[in-house]
C-alpha cells in the first residue's frame, strides 16, 4: 500500500500568505542554497499524486486549499505501525515544512507529528488551520519530530485551553522557538503544561486580546527556565507595569523583551516593579509614548523608544543607564515642519515612521526571529 500519510502530508503546505505562488512548484531557495517546493491544493478536485515533486525538497510548503480532511481518516490506518514508513520518511530530505489552509482532525495530525519523527525537519509551520476533536496521547513520550522551531498562525483547537498540553507530548523537548500568532485561546491549562527546558524565545505577537490579564494565563509560572527573547508586539498590553509583575509571577526572566506596537499608557504613582536583572533589550517603538514611561529598568544595553510621540529630548534622569538609545521617529528630532494633513489622523507620526510597514497592522514576526539570531 503506498505511504499515504506521506502524501498527506506533501498535500497541506504552502508558502506563507504574505508570500505569493511561483509560477513553478518548486525553485532554488539562494538565502539557504536548498530546494523549496510549494504545493497548491485549492481546486475543487485537487491532484494529490502532484505532491510528489516535493518528495526531494529540503523546505515544503503545501496549502490544502481551505477543505476538510476528514476524508484522510477513511483512509488512513491510525493504528498501524509507523515503522512500514520509516525508510520512506527517514529519506525525504525535509528541514523546513509549512501545513496551511485546512480542516485537520486532530487524530490525523497525531499521526503525521508520529511520522515526522523519522524526520529530518527542524522547522514547523502550521498556518490558517482549524483542528477538531481531541489529541489522543502517545503510546510513547515525544514521539513525534525534534523540532527547533515551532510556529503557529490562526490555527485554531477544539481542545481550547488544553491544547498545548495536549500537542506538547509529540514533540521532542528540545523546541528553542515557539510563535503563537492571532490564537482564539492562550488560556492554557497551566497546570497540564510540562516545562520547555530548552526554549529561548517565545512569541506572542499578534495577539491584540491578550493584554496583561490574558498574558499571566499564558506565561505558565515556571514553564520557561532557558527564556532569553520574550516578542509582546500587538499585544493589547497597556502597562509596563502589568507587564513586569507578570514576568515575575511566571519566573521568566528574559533578556530581550519587545513591547512595540502597544498602546501603552503613563502610570502616575504607580508602584515600582522590579525588573529581571537579565534584561539587556527593551523595546518601546510605535508605542504612542508621549514621554518616557516611569519604572523603567534601571540599566539596560539596549533601549528603543523610536517612531512614539516625544516632543522633547528625554531628560537623562528619566532614562536607565543605557548603552544604546534609539529615539528615531519622534517629533523632536523631524526637522521639517508639521503639516497636520500629511499626519495619518493627525497622530503626530513623523512620516519616517508612517511610512513604515510596521506602523500599522501586523508587527512582522520574522523581525524578532532574525534579531533573536543576532543578539545570542
């Protein structure tokens, strides 16, 4: 019988949404010198057999055209044994794979992360994906693929809060980045959630109903020892302060945060929060600051408070002890005259900033991945 949970697999990626098509299936990826193989699913009565030629790609992307794939479960054997496979999955020379655009049973997704443990792939997308029913639990622990990136993008569970423990078992516990964008749910069921010993960064960008009340569900006390990068951007955070105090309820003790693209707000009186002592980056740009916020830490390399509203130069007794300062973008230092109808709302933007693709809609999650590499 042939190695349908294979095809299945080759049948859900695509590139991302922001990323167009190519003309051609697959094309030479010149950044990482490998093969990269996009496979489109979206017709009515798609070729399955196409997903073929992505069997040789190192990263493959296939889009499942928003159907259902309870079919698969008809066809699919969930309780056989994956070592029929074994040989097939441990050949494909997949490192990067991205699953999108689908209706997905949790059993079957079960079944491929168990495959996907013969695999080579590092990289895990899952994008525009509903999940229904349960995740049944492993016979074995971490089963499924030793991933060094997880990310996730409008994926939506039944499972509602449980659904990171109960993905958490088939993975191998040396995951180091996790992203978790425009989630209906980041409630999680803490006390279901194992430790992530080995992650270092953590994104929960995107997620504009998360603010400081949602942010102490999802940062589970005690969950992420290794935490180094913490991306809050879009967030509905309103306070450095709830923001610090949920740090120190959950143990985290990054040493970059990114706080931009919140509407973050002066707290007049507010009690002092202290800081982790391991904090090196704070991020505070496209925050509408119209001065510098109070409580902030009181030494750090790196502080970024560009693209806000400050209509004077910060004083140095409002700043920490910092190495690096960024105030780009602030109407103190734009050198030509204010038209207010040149202004996106008369928001007092300086047009550099404006015109930046960051200052409005998504904050751009590879942004922080790639400061992530240059800053370890």
């Amino acid at each position: 019988m042939a190695c349908v949970p294979c095809l299945l697999l080759l049948s859900l990626l695509r590139a991302s949404a922001a990323s167009p098509l190519p003309e051609e299936p697959c094309e030479l990826d010149d950044e990482v010198e490998a093969i990269r193989c996009t496979c489109n699913f979206s017709d009515p009565k798609p070729d399955w057999s196409s997903a073929l030629q992505c069997l040789s790609a190192v990263q493959v992307e296939l889009h499942g055209g928003g159907r259902s794939l309870e079919e698969f479960l008809k066809r699919v054997d969930l309780d056989a044994k994956p070592q029929q496979y074994v040989d097939v999955v441990k050949s494909l020379p997949w490192q990067r794979l991205t699953v999108a655009a689908a209706r997905v049973p949790a059993p079957l997704l079960a079944s491929a992360l168990q495959m996907l443990g013969y695999s080579r792939l590092r990289e895990l997308t899952l994008q525009d994906l509903e999940v229904t029913g349960t995740t049944p639990t492993p016979l074995l622990e971490a089963s499924g693929p030793d991933l060094h990136s997880l990310h996730l993008r409008n994926v939506t569970w039944a499972a509602r809060g449980a659904w990171l423990a109960e993905l958490q078992p088939w993975l191998k516990p040396g995951l180091q980045v996790l992203t978790i964008i425009q989630a209906r749910s980041l409630a999680f069921s803490c006390e279901q959630v194992r430790p992530f010993p080995a992650l270092t960064t953590l994104d929960l960008s995107d997620n504009p109903g998360l603010g400081e009340s949602g942010l102490n569900l999802a940062l589970c006390p005690h969950k992420f020892p290794a935490l180094q990068v913490l991306a809050l951007r879009n967030a509905g955070l309103e306070t450095l302060l709830g923001v610090c105090a949920a740090l120190a309820t959950a143990g985290v003790r990054p040493r970059q945060l990114d706080l931009s693209h919140n509407s973050l707000r002066a707290e007049p009186g507010a009690p002092k929060c202290v800081w982790p002592s391991e904090l090196l980056s704070l991020n505070l740009s496209f925050a509408g600051l119209e001065e510098v916020p109070k409580g902030l830490p009181a030494k750090l390399s790196v502080l970024d408070l560009s693209c806000n509203r400050l209509n004077r130069a910060p004083r140095s007794d409002e700043l920490p002890k910092v190495s690096n300062l960024s105030l780009d973008g602030n109407p103190f230092l734009d050198s030509e005259p204010s038209n207010p109808e040149e202004n996106i709302g008369n928001s007092g933007m300086v047009p550099i900033c404006a015109s930046s693709s960051l200052a409005v809609g998504m904050s751009g999650t590879v942004a922080l991945l790639q400061g992530a590499r240059g800053f370890a």
